[in-house]
C-alpha cells in the first residue's frame, strides 16, 4: 500500500501527517510506503491514498485514487479516525 500525503510545499505540514500516518499504521500492526510531497509533484503518480488539507479540495488535482481531505491537518484523532475507517473499508 502507498499513502501519499500531499501540502502546498511539502515539507511541515504533509511531513507531520506522514508520521502520524506512520505511528497510526505501526500501532494497527499494518505497513504501508508513505512519502510526504508538494502538490506539484503528484500529478501521474500512482497511489493507494492520498491525504491533504479541505482547503486544497477545489484545486487537488484528479489523481484516480480516494482522498481523504483533513479539516485540521494537525488534528491526530481526526487523521486516526479518516485513515483507519479507510484501511478498514
């Protein structure tokens, strides 16, 4: 599985859901490649999941896979709660 979360930039917000992400999949004893990326770099890539921020909602580009958008990406009962419903659909 490949979770990609995705920030304007790339770096301190996407990172910091990356390792919630990380320590949310390592206590469900489950693995997946996570990577942090800026918007500009997802275009083609191929994923399981994408997670970013609602706010990038109406300009996310399509990228054929779910995504989750986080009301509050430094939220980690939020970020717990929308990818372990996914890993568990």
């Amino acid at each position: 599985m490949k979770i990609i979360t995705v920030c304007g930039m790339g770096f301190g917000t996407s990172l910091m859901v990356k390792m919630t992400i990380d320590d949310i999949l390592k206590e469900l004893g489950k693995q997946a490649d996570t990577q942090a990326m800026d918007m500009g770099s997802i275009k083609g890539l191929d994923a399981d999941l994408f997670v970013t921020s609602k706010e990038m909602e109406n300009s996310f580009p399509e990228v054929g896979a779910p995504v989750i958008f986080l009301e509050n990406m430094t939220n980690k009962a939020e970020i717990r709660e929308k990818v372990t419903a996914f890993l568990n659909r």
